[in-house]
C-alpha cells in the first residue's frame, strides 16, 4: 500500500491530524491496535483550551461539541473551607470548554467514517522502518497477514506505550521523567454536578476535584495511594472521603450514587526530546504525559497537531520544509510551559508523604497568594484557558 502519511494510532490525537489533513487532501492511513469501541471506552478528561475548539472547527468537526458542551469562565479552588473563583472571563476575556474527550474522539471517527478515510484496527507488530530516509515505510500484520505501507511521513500518535517513541534511537533521544507519590482515584456517576464550575480542593486529607461531563453525569476524583486497590474502594467510602475534602457549602450539595466507572491513575510528568527523528514526528501521549491536574493532556496532543499539520501544509503546498524542521522545536517549547504548569498546580494542590509543616505553610502561601493576587490569577487563567499557539 501507499499513501502521504501513515498515522500510528487511532486516538484523539491520530484522528484530529488525519481530518486536518484530509481536509487539505493529503492522504492518510491510520493503524490503531485496539477496536474502535475499546478506544471510545477509555473514560478521560473533558477541559478544551481555545486553540483545540478552533481546530475542531477547522476540522469540520465541531457541530455536536457546540451543541452540547459546557462554556466555563472560570474555575473554582478550595483550601479547608474557604473557596474562591478564578474568573477567566473578567482576567483575560477567554473561556474553557467542558466536553468530554471521548465525545471529541467518538465526533473524529464520526467524521473520518463520513470522508471514507482508511482507519485499520486492531493491528499487530507495528514497525516504522526507515524513517531516517526520505522513503520511509510500515509493516504490520493484520487478520494475520503482513502488510506494508509505503509513505513520505509517519506520525507517531501512539500514545505513551506506542512503538513510535521507542523507534527513535537512544543515542538520539532523551526523556525527561518525574512519578508524583500518589494516584488519582475517579469515579464516573450519574449524578447533577455539584458545582456549576470545576472545584479543585486542596485539603489536609489530600486534594479532590469535583468535575463533569453534562447535567446528569460527573466525575470526581480524590488523592489516593499509589498502591490502592480500587476495590478497597467502595461508592461509600469515595462519597464520605470527598465530601471530608470539600468546603461545607459544596460538601452539603453533593449528590451522591452509585459510580458507573471508578478507576486508579497514576500521576506523572514526561517529556522526550526530540519530538522528531527524520521523517518520523511524535504527537501527544507519545511524546510527552503530564499529571491531570492542569487539564492539559488533550491539549498539548492538540498543539502538537496544530504545529505538524501545518508543517505538513507547507511541505505539500509549497514544498517548503520550514515548518516540519522546526516541529520539534516549536512543540517542546509549548509542552514544557504545560509541564510547568501541571507540575506547579499538582505541587500547590496534593499532599505529600514527606511534606514538612514548613512545606505546608508554603504551599498554604501559594494558595493564598492565587486567592488575592490578580497577577497570580491572571497567570493561572493564562496557562488553563491555554497559551496561545
Ligand atoms: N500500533 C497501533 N496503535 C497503537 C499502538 C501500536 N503499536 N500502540 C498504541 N496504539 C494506539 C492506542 O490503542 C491508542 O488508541 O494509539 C492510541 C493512542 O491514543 P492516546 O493514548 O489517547 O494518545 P493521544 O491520541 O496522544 O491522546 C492524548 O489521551 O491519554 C490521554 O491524557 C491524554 O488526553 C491525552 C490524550
Ligand atoms: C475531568 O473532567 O475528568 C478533568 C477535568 C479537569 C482536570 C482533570 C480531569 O484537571
């Protein structure tokens, strides 16, 4: 087979750039190991920075998102019982939207089935070979027999257990990693949210977040230890435990039901330098992974489309290679401000093992600097509604 690029992975990042593309007519495969159903199972995060809902727009892809999403100006913090709001809308006139990333990624299929765009599931073995040459190609086997794709370009969209990362030499790469002492426990109920914004709680008993996906479903989560068994934890036991972690007025509104998805995630940052290696091009979670607490997982894998499908553009339209060269360059610098950011929240926000009381009043300083410095806050609003591209 041939085609322009071969994307290595079906998720929300391997969408988005296919229907970018498509809608430039550059060809693209994508290869996706699990089946279309497994990937829209996986529950994830819902904040959309400005830049992301833009390019679902010019991605063509954006009716239902309009429809049914939630506009936020702001965000909630707690600390003990006080609780304040982070007025995006009146700090620097922009806004989050609220939409699930499932939704986003189930509207992509949507759109790719519409263009008849080639996605291939539940594939096997993927090898990138040659991307280091100006003809590079994947093998893999599908139904059982091994296939070939020859092409100009690959997109590693793999995610962070891809091959993509793995296929860029050691001597070439390097990764930068840090694993926070805790976990996220979430929970996915049926239930009105609590709160008509995000409530992200800092309290002695670890931190909580209260979230939501639309009027009769929400996610919440609370700190957990990494070594929890996610049966340990029973819905009476995650309601009481948060509600402990929330101001009394938010605490006395929960309500509460039984979760219809409740899972542990790890929390770490991760970076790989560089996002390129010839003609191969890392996207996303195969690239780099940060601690959920800023919201940015989805978007960093946005921007990283943004900068290569313009490359791209420019590659095909005016055989100029300007942006695909500096790729690599131009998304790094974005990342490592988005893991400055969800690093410095995941620090002000979460409790440590080894926290020392002087530690404690330094983040409770934080915290109350945010609450009554406006810079401090239009800071914060800076880095979550997005910076620019
Ligand atoms: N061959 C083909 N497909 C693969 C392979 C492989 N060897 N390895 C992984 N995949 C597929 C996975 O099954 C998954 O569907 O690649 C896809 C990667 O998707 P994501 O992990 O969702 O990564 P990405 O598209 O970059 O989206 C990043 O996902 O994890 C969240 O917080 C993260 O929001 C961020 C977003
Ligand atoms: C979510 O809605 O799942 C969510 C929202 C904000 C975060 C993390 C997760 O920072």
């Amino acid at each position: 087979m041939r085609t322009q690029v071969v994307i290595v992975g079906g998720g929300p990042s391997g969408l988005l750039l296919g229907q970018l593309l498509h809608r430039k007519g550059i060809e693209t495969i994508i290869l996706e190991r699990k089946t279309r159903d497994y990937v829209l199972g996986r529950i994830r995060a819902g904040i959309l920075e400005t830049g992301l809902v833009d390019m679902m727009r010019e991605a063509g892809v954006s009716d239902r998102m309009d429809k049914e999403c939630f506009i936020h100006h702001g965000t909630c913090i707690s600390y003990e019982n006080e609780m304040f709001d982070i007025n995006f809308q009146e700090l620097i006139g922009q806004n989050v939207i609220v939409y699930g990333q499932t939704e986003v990624t189930r509207d992509l299929y949507d759109a790719r089935d519409a263009c008849g765009g080639r996605t291939l599931f539940e594939v096997e073995d993927v090898e990138i070979r040659d991307a280091e040459t100006d003809s590079p190609h994947v093998t893999f086997t599908i139904d059982g027999s091994a296939k070939r794709i020859d092409c100009d370009f690959v997109a590693g969209c793999d995610g962070f257990h891809g091959v993509s990362r793995k296929t860029i030499p050691d001597t070439v790469r390097k990764d930068y990693e840090k694993v926070f002492p805790f976990g996220w426990l979430g929970v996915l109920s049926e239930t009105p949210p609590v709160h008509d914004e995000l409530v992200y709680a800092n309290s002695a008993r670890g931190f909580a977040l209260c979230s939501m996906r639309n009027e009769h479903l929400s996610r919440y989560y609370v700190q957990c230890d990494l070594d929890d068994d996610v049966f340990e934890w029973s819905d009476d036991r995650f309601w009481d435990e948060l509600k402990r972690r929330l101001p009394e007025s938010v605490a006395d509104k929960l309500v509460t039901g039984p979760s219809i998805e409740k899972s542990i995630a790890p929390l770490r940052s991760f970076v790989c330098e560089p996002m390129r290696w010839g003609r191969l091009f890392l996207c996303g979670d195969a690239a780099h992974i940060v601690p959920p607490t800023g919201a940015k997982g989805l978007n960093t894998a946005a921007s990283d489309v943004h900068y290569l499908f313009k490359g791209l553009v420019q590659y095909y339209q005016d055989n100029d290679t300007n942006g695909i060269d500096r790729y690599s360059e131009r998304a790094l610098a974005r990342i490592w401000k988005a893991e400055r950011f969800s690093w410095a929240t995941t620090n002000m926000l979460h409790r440590f093992p080894d926290q020392s009381e002087f530690d404690l009043k330094m983040q409770r300083a934080e915290i109350e600097s945010l609450h009554y410095n406006e810079t401090a806050q239009k800071w914060f609003a800076q880095n979550y509604v997005g910076l620019p591209y």
